[in-house]
C-alpha cells in the first residue's frame, strides 16, 4: 500500500478536530518554523516525491565490489572499416548473389556476346568441359571451329566450369594467385588483374562464386576505383582498376553501372549476354 492510499484511510478513519482548536494548533506552529525552513522542508519533499516516482518506474541496478562493468556490445565504430573500393565490389557481390545459381553440365556451352569497341558484336560458344567443339572467332576474325579435346586424345582440356573454384573471398585471393602464376608465371598485381578478364567473362561462375570473385579484388593492395568511366557502347560506370608496373596512368579491369552494381564490361568491350546453352551457335 502506498503513503497516498494509508493517508486517505486513515482520514476516513478519523474525526476531524474543532475549529477552535486547529486556530490554536495553528497560532502555535506558525509561531515556531521560519520560511527558509519551510522552503528546505518543500524541496526536500519535493526531492522525495521525485525520488518516489523515479523508485516506481525504474529497476534498482545491485553492483557488489568484485563486479566487472559489463563488456560494451561492438558497435559499428568498433569494425573494420572497408576501403571504398571494396566496399563497392561489396555491393556488386550482394547483387550478384540473388541470382539463379545453375551448376552447368558438361555437354552445355557457355555463350557470350560481347559489343566491341567499334560497334561491332563477338560471339562466342565454349564448352563446358572443354571437349566438344565450340565456336567463335578465330585470329583472323572470322567465325570457325573451336576445337574440343576429347578424352583420350593427346590435347589440353580447357575447362569453362570450375567446381574447385572457391566462395570464400580470402580463398579465391589465394586461387587467382595461383591461377595467374600458371598462366602468366607470376603472382604479382599485374598477372592477376590480367587474369581477371579471362576468369570473369570466359568461365561460368555460379553466384557464390562470383561474389567471392569481387570481395578477392577488394581485398588486394593496389586497386582502386575511377568514377566517370565508359564501356565500348558509352555506357558510363565506376571502373575498378590498377596502376601497371612501369606506368603511371590506371588501367581500368572492370566497370560496374553505379546504379545497379552490375558489371557492364571494359572500355575496349562490353558484355551484351552470358548465358548456358546445350549446343553451338544456339542463341540464349
């Protein structure tokens, strides 16, 4: 029961004194207390009253001695902050893995068409695993047979899927490392960044893939990004680039619309289509 509650019952309770005596009783006290007393007595009321309000709504909080302060929840201070470019390549990651994730089949062909510099489209049907006959442009320019490697027969298998490719970012650093250095017999930013335009457009990469395939990039020392940077059809984006060795000027590796986080192509070539398809020359 609280004092409020006491008090109105108790005045229920009560008889009320005379008038004659409460002047009495009243001549007395007023005789005895002085006004800064009265107003000491009002504000500690008053600081009470409060300390009553506050005591009704809040939690009493028990610290013993040997009580540790409880460890602050990490705040976003308190993480690591990403350079821009990888917190753009971030972004296109988080795009890339809603898509469809399709696990191709050998006998399939990976189509791609690209716009060239000067208009002109480049098509092109890869196999899968990389012994059926695709086609494309050779080095002359004109459209022939990509000859596969069947099994059994004296020739290099070039793979368009690779199951072994990793989803985790820090894994597919070390891969393309490896990768480059079969390729081009080097790690280095260079070879690496040179094998990025073979690995993003030349291989069918299911989305965990790709993703990891962007936050890889972010994670190397040396890339940057250049706002302002249009595709081979004028499309304008943001391109992920680097500083060749022997150079001073970047060159760009990718470009990514800045809306959508959608990768458009390069300077020199745009990606038009990428697609699976169960046979050559077959359109997506």
């Amino acid at each position: 029961m609280d004092e409020i509650t006491l008090v109105r019952e108790w005045g229920e309770e009560t008889r009320l004194p005379s008038v004659d005596r409460l002047a009495a009783a009243r001549t007395r006290v007023m005789s005895e207390i002085s006004p800064p007393r009265r107003t000491r007595r009002w504000a500690s009321l008053l600081a009470a009253g409060a300390a009553a309000a506050i005591a009704a709504v809040t939690v009493p909080q028990i610290v013993t001695p040997s009580a540790q302060p409880p460890t602050p929840a990490p705040s976003s201070a308190q993480l690591p902050k990403l350079t821009p470019v990888a917190a753009f390549l971030d972004q296109a990651a988080t795009t890339v893995e809603s898509e469809p994730d399709v696990v191709p089949r050998g006998d399939q062909f990976l189509y791609l068409r690209f716009i060239e510099w000067d208009g002109s489209a480049n098509e092109g049907w890869l196999s899968i695993d990389g012994r059926h006959d695709g086609w494309g442009i050779d080095q002359d320019g004109k459209y022939a047979t990509i000859p596969g490697c069947p099994a059994g027969d004296d020739c290099k298998v070039i793979v368009r899927y690779r199951d072994d490719m990793p989803t985790d970012p820090e894994a597919m650093a070390g891969w393309l490392r490896r990768a480059a250095r079969a390729d081009f017999g080097s790690d280095s930013l260079d070879a690496v960044t040179k094998f990025l335009g073979t690995v993003s457009t030349r291989y069918w990469m299911r989305p965990a893939q790709r993703a990891a395939l962007y936050r890889a990039i972010g994670l190397i020392d040396g890339v940057s990004l250049v706002e302002g940077v249009k595709d081979s059809r004028g499309r304008e984006g943001v391109g992920v680039a680097w500083v060749p060795t022997g150079q001073t000027s970047r060159s760009v590796v990718w470009i990514f619309d800045p809306e959508t986080f959608r990768m458009l192509g390069t300077p020199e070539s745009s990606i038009d289509e990428i697609a699976l398809v169960d046979r050559a020359r077959q359109k997506a």
